[in-house]
C-alpha cells in the first residue's frame, strides 16, 4: 500500500495517514500481522517528521490498529478490540455528520444511505487516481 501525505490539506499530516492505514487494513491492502514500515523509513519516504510517523503508529497502537514489537517494529494488529470506548467515539462522530446532513437537506433514508455505501467502500482497495 502505497500512503501519500498532502502538504496543503486543511487535516493534520498525522490525521491523513492515520486514516489511509486504517483504510489500508479495511480493504485488505494492509494485512493482519503485516510489518509496517520503520518510523524512519516511512518519515523518509515521505518527506515528514519521524515523530509525526511516531506519533501515528502510537495511536494506531493505542487504538489497537497496530502492535508494536521489540524485533519487527509496527505490526498490523491480527484483531482490533470492539470496545465501548471506540463505539462511543463512532455514535459521536454519526450524530455529528447527521446533524451536518440535516443542515444540508439531507433527508435520513438518503443518509442511511450515504452511510451504507461508505461502509461497503470502505472494505474495497482504494482505487489509484490517474
């Protein structure tokens, strides 16, 4: 899986790669039990900071995305935990952009259905941008 940063994005740098890995382990382009690349190898890649890369990979561990081992590094996390902390920070972020929705005109079986779709893409591998 190829991740790429956008240096003129309004969302932090951490921000979008925390969520391309997160899409990345989803669609199956990132494999449970996968190596990550070294903190300094992806800084590098990327033309970043390593504590940004740091600091993702923490909270991708703390998040329970990614395993952090002595000998391999960053691992990708064979089962990510189904806690009450991550299914209140979900119905958190819903209520938000259904009140953005409602804003918007959207009525609720379209967002229903907005929703749907975005869960099934979600588990597809990202398309590459010609």
């Amino acid at each position: 899986m190829i991740l790429h940063v956008d240096m003129h994005s309004e969302n932090p740098i951490y921000l979008q790669l925390r969520q391309q890995i997160i899409l990345g382990i989803a669609s199956g382009q990132l494999e449970r039990g996968e190596a990550m690349p070294s903190v300094r190898r992806l800084a590098a890649d990327l033309g970043i900071n390593l504590h940004t890369v740091n600091k993702v990979y923490a909270i991708l561990r703390d998040e329970g995305y990614l395993i952090m081992d002595r000998r391999r590094g960053a691992v990708v996390s064979h089962d990510v935990p189904d806690d009450a902390f991550f299914a209140a920070r979900l119905t958190q972020n819903l209520t938000l952009l259904a009140a953005e929705a409602r804003c918007h005109g959207i009525d609720d079986n379209a967002f229903l259905s907005l929703c749907a779709d975005a869960y099934r893409h979600a588990g597809q591998p990202e398309q590459e941008e010609r």
